[in-house]
C-alpha cells in the first residue's frame, strides 16, 4: 500500500507540472532483491534554491526563471516519510530535461508460477 501512495504521490507531481512531452514510471531489477522504481518527468525542473525545503509540508509556491514546485508539499513529504519507513531514500535528479525521483526496495522474491517446492 504504502509503494502505490509513494507512486501515485509522484506521478500526480510529475503530470501536475509537465506541460510537455511526457511521464515516466519505472522499475529496474538492480542487485537482487533489489528493485529501483522511478517517476521521471520533462517539466521544467526544480529550482536548485527549492531544494533547501523541497521535502517540506506546507512550502509556498514559487515560479521565476521556468522553474516550478508545488505549493503545498504534503506529497513529497509523505512519500519521503513512507520511503524511508520500507528502508529506502527518496532521490532526485533535476536538470532543464526535467525531474526524476527514485528509490530503491529490497522486495522478497516469490517463485515462479507453477513452481513447486517439495519437503523432503
């Protein structure tokens, strides 16, 4: 529950301030049982001043210079805060291509289906 609220938290962010091209959401096997999950975005980036409070709850928007950020921050707050309650730390990458948030989860893995494992 906690990995659908990060992912949707992050993917409202990214449509809310892409105007165009796209949104991407991702995963990527790393060192097993390690999974990397992204939301990346072609928006217009993030401020690097904003990062001194990015993941702050009640932040006042700001807007110059073709950089945006959210005016409430309740969602980056939260997904941080549920980040790093599965053991993770919540990452960004910014830049005039966009923003890209990441973590990586050690997921247990389950066996295949139809797989059987017999006691002996």
């Amino acid at each position: 529950m906690a990995l659908s609220r990060v992912l949707l938290n992050l993917t409202t962010n990214a449509l809310k301030f892409t105007e165009r091209g796209g949104v991407e959401i991702s995963c990527a096997a790393r060192q097993p049982p390690r999974i990397e999950f992204s939301v990346t975005d072609t928006g217009p980036g993030i401020n690097p001043n904003a990062f001194v409070s990015l993941y702050e709850p009640f932040r006042l928007a700001r807007g110059h210079g073709g950089y945006r950020f959210s005016g409430t921050g309740l969602g980056l707050a939260i997904s941080r805060k549920l980040v790093g309650a599965m053991g993770s730390e919540l990452k960004v990458d910014t830049g005039d291509w966009g923003t890209r948030f990441y973590f990586e989860l050690e997921l247990p893995v389950l066996p295949t289906p139809g797989s059987h494992a017999v006691a002996r």
